[in-house]
C-alpha cells in the first residue's frame, strides 16, 4: 500500500494510526499534551486506550471483542504485531 501510494500517486508523505487517537489530537488544542482515555467502539470489537502526554500507552489497552451476547464481552491485551 505505501509502495503504491509513493510510487503510483507520488504521495509526498503517509501516516497510519488509530482513526480514534486521530480524532483526539485534531480536537485537543495541543495535541502534545493531551491526556484522556481514547474509547473506540464498532460492531466487532472495542478499544480503550489511554493517552498521557499526547502519547499512547499502548501496553495498557485493552480490546473487548464483542461476542454472541451484547452484554458479554471478552477482554484481552491490544499487541501490535
């Protein structure tokens, strides 16, 4: 993808990230900075990340993958591969 982009589409620069932890820094006034805890809800999984310092704490997320029952939810460490 990032092959593609640069070379077919002459994109100057690219950035991947967590579309929740965009959303934070673009509505912090200084994203730097910005504590909260980052919550990202969809129709498979959740995610809850806190953010100190402007900088995700990626070792203490968590991910609830929803299960057959919308009450229950399993929860398990997030780790990036």
């Amino acid at each position: 993808m990032t092959e593609l982009l640069f070379e077919g589409y002459s994109a100057p620069a690219v950035a991947y990230g967590l579309d929740s932890l965009w959303s934070l820094y673009a509505n912090s006034p200084d994203p730097t900075v910005a504590d909260g805890l980052v919550i990202s809800s969809g129709t498979a999984n959740t995610h809850v990340i806190p953010v100190l310092g402007g900088k995700a704490i990626m070792t203490s997320a968590k991910k609830c993958v929803h299960v057959s029952s919308p009450l229950g939810c399993r929860t398990s460490s997030h780790r990036r591969h």
